[in-house]
C-alpha cells in the first residue's frame, strides 16, 4: 500500500445499480459474507494500468517514481503469470524473455482480468477481498490526476463487486486515508454515498458483514504526523456506524503497528485507545516492521498476544496481518533499495506469522497482499520466466507460481482447526 513502509527495515461511474450488478441468477452468495472468524482475507490493489487501457493512467504501478517502464527500468520486482490471460487480457511491453519473445503484463482495469483474480481466490480458499480506495486519489482537486483516478477507481469498484458475485468471495472497502487533508472527511463521507447509491453496497449480500452489518475500514488512524486528526476520524467513524441512510455499519480501523504502547509509529495520544474502543475491528499495519520466519514467532508472544488480551478486554475484533515478504528493488532503485529485502523463506516466513496469530487467539487474518508486486508483497500467480535482461525480478522458484495462493489456502484452514497450526509448513497445500 501506498506510504506504508519504512525503508531499509524494512468519467466516474455513471452507471446504475441494476446496470452494473450482476442479476440475481449470476450471484454466487456462498458464507464467505458472512463474519470474519475462521476466514482469510487479501488487500486488493487492483491499480495496475497500461497506456492502452482506456484509463488514461499509462503504465500505472508497473513504473517507476518517474513514470518510465522499460527494460532497466521498471516498478516491480516480480512478473505476472500471463498463462491463464486470454490473448485480449495481454498487453505488450517492451521486455523480451530469454527466447526473444514480448513480455505481457495485465490491466487492472478489466472485469475479465478481476474476474480471474476472483476466480483464483475461490479455486484456492481466499474468502474475501478488502479493496483499497485511496482517498487521495477519488476525491475532487486530492491527487493531480484524480479527474482520471476517481472514474478509474470507481471502474474499479464494480468490477470487485461483480467478481466477488460471480464466484462466491466477499469484498469490502478499506478507504485509505494517506495524503488527505485537515477537514476533508466530509469528502470522504461523499464518496460512500456515492458508492452506495451506485452499487448497492448496503444491500449487497457478497459484500463483507460483521455482526449481521456492512464492514467499512478506514487505513491510516493513529499514525504520526498526519494532517487529520482523531477527531476528525471520530467523525468519519459516528457517519459509518450512525448516518441514518448510509450508516449501520461495523467499522474496522487500521493502525499503527505499535497502537496498543502509542509508540515508534503510532501517536502518543491515548485518545487513540478511546477511538479503537468506539469502532470494532481493528487491523494492525505491519508490513515492513520486521522479517525473518524466527523473528515472526517470537512476535506473536511479545506483540500479538499482548494484542489480542487488549482487544479480548475492550470488545474489540482483532485482526492480526501476515505478510509473505518484501522487495522494492526497482520501485526506489533511485536510493538504492534492496532487492529482496525481507526473503519470503519458501513461504515459511508468512505461515509463521499466521501460527503465531493463531496461537495468541486471532480467529481471522488479513494478508498483505493480492496483487502488490511493486513492493512484493503479492501473493497472487507470478511467472518463474520472467523477462531476461537489464531489470532484475524475483521469482517463487522452487515454487510453481500460485505456491502462495495454495499456502493462503492452508491460513484459512488452519484457522479454522481442519488442519494443525505446526511449526513446519504444512505437506499438503
């Protein structure tokens, strides 16, 4: 996600709802919806673009911080696995494989593309999605591109929706506050509106529920150095819950690693604990704190058991975050940034993570994430061929390429006792 590492440790939707949303005979509502114990969960960029995708966005997140996507110059340290893509999906690019051959990426702005990425959660026991809606970048004058950004990411919107009915998952929307200004929630409140009344969020029987209501994160609450204020996202946090046409739902924050001591990257302010305590979920963010499968172990005594003990005396939802590793080699190549800077272990670097979860009492698990290869953090299919040459990219070798999305699988049922949480990974995935 976007600003949410710390280096080296580390034309809208005009559209109505009967327009856009799958019939009836085409929803596949299947438990997934419904709670979040004994599931597993995936973020879900869906912000890759490419200059003939109708976005206007050219080679979004596929480039680098100065928009260039060329061999020796790229944003993301892994490869997409274009096997299963049909030949309209395929979008050429400059990089060759080592047979000379073009090297194609995808377009997130597809609903065949989201539909096979859906399809693939169902195939591999993913329960859901939490689509990441930059604040930023859909609010009017936010990004400088936000005129091609809102309508794109709003695209975006429909497509999960019609994914997560197609093929039985669950979606919610996790609005990301990063680089949005004192006293904008109230825009942030628009966009809701706008989401619900084009897609029928709050009727939606695949969208995700808690406790019988719609789930609503909000990313990006008790951070240092934010322009917004808790106060202000008390707000935000009474219009979900309250709003007597938009509101009645359960509202899950993401925090800080270090909310629960208000240290290191979290405020200092104890407000924040009185915040946590009015929503009902909360999600701390640790992706890029630490790496080493050991380390991950001995996290879960020191970190996420003191966690869970709060949340279990506060009447909070806990839900922990396992991340299968880290590199942005390419992305910040610019400042020398490691390649592979948190080794993923043969994936036992991110099974160690949930076992730790699971053994400090966390009934659910958020993984970081889907599709993020800029930053490699993806869990989804990547090509063991990538392309040969000046850019260098990072495979699941030994692995095939939906090792992760098999060993996501084995989360979900780990966490729900139908297979043991060992120290070794498990035989079968």
């Amino acid at each position: 996600m976007r600003n949410k590492y710390i280096l080296p440790l580390f034309a809208s939707l005009t559209l109505s709802f009967s327009a856009c949303a799958s019939t009836d005979e085409n929803i596949a509502v299947v438990d997934t919806a419904q709670g979040l114990s004994g599931k597993v969960f995936a973020g879900y960029q869906g912000w890759y673009r490419t200059p003939t995708d109708g976005s206007g966005l050219g080679w979004e997140h596929y480039e680098t911080y100065d928009e260039k996507f060329k061999p020796g110059e790229a944003g993301i340290d892994f490869w997409p696995d274009m096997s299963e893509f049909p030949e309209s999906e395929k979008y050429a690019t400059s990089f060759k494989h080592k047979d000379g051959s073009t090297a194609y990426v995808f377009t997130s702005q597809s609903q065949g593309t989201v539909d096979l990425h859906f399809k693939w959660m169902k195939d591999y026991g993913i329960d859901g999605i939490f689509l990441q809606r930059f604040a930023h970048d859909v609010l009017e004058g936010g990004h400088h591109q936000w005129e091609l950004l809102q309508p794109s990411n709003n695209k975006m919107a429909e497509y999960v929706q019609l994914g997560a009915q197609g093929h039985g998952r669950s979606y919610s929307i996790m609005y990301d506050l990063s680089s949005i200004r004192h006293g904008e929630m109230p825009m942030v409140m628009d966009d809701w509106r706008g989401l619900c009344d084009r897609l029928g969020i709050l009727k939606d029987p695949n969208y995700l529920h808690e406790n019988g209501k719609p789930l609503v994160a909000i990313w990006g609450v008790g951070f240092r150095n934010r322009a917004y204020t808790i106060d202000e996202i008390s707000t935000l946090v009474e219009f979900f819950k309250n709003d007597p046409e938009y509101g009645g739902c359960t509202v899950m924050l993401g925090v800080p690693t270090y909310w629960r001591t208000l240290e290191r990257d979290a405020t200092d302010d104890p407000k924040l604990h009185d915040l946590i305590r009015s929503a009902d979920v909360v999600l701390p963010w640790t992706v890029g704190r630490f790496g080493g499968a050991k380390t991950a172990l001995k996290r879960g005594i020191d970190y996420v058991t003191p966690d869970q003990e709060w949340c279990d005396a506060n009447g909070v939802h806990y839900m922990p975050l396992a991340f299968p590793g880290f590199s942005w080699g390419n992305r910040y190549k610019h400042e020398n940034a490691k390649y592979d800077h948190i080794p993923r272990e043969g994936g036992q670097f991110l099974w160690n993570q949930a076992i730790a979860a699971k053994r400090a009492g966390a009934d659910t698990l958020y993984i970081a994430m889907f599709d993020e290869m800029d930053e490699g953090t993806q869990i989804f299919k990547t090509t063991n061929n990538p392309p040969a040459g000046e850019t260098r990219l990072l495979t699941y070798e030994p692995h095939e390429p939906d090792y992760y999305l098999r060993l996501s699988g084995a989360v979900g049922r780990m966490l729900r006792d139908e297979i043991p949480a060992t120290d070794t990974l498990p035989e079968e995935l």
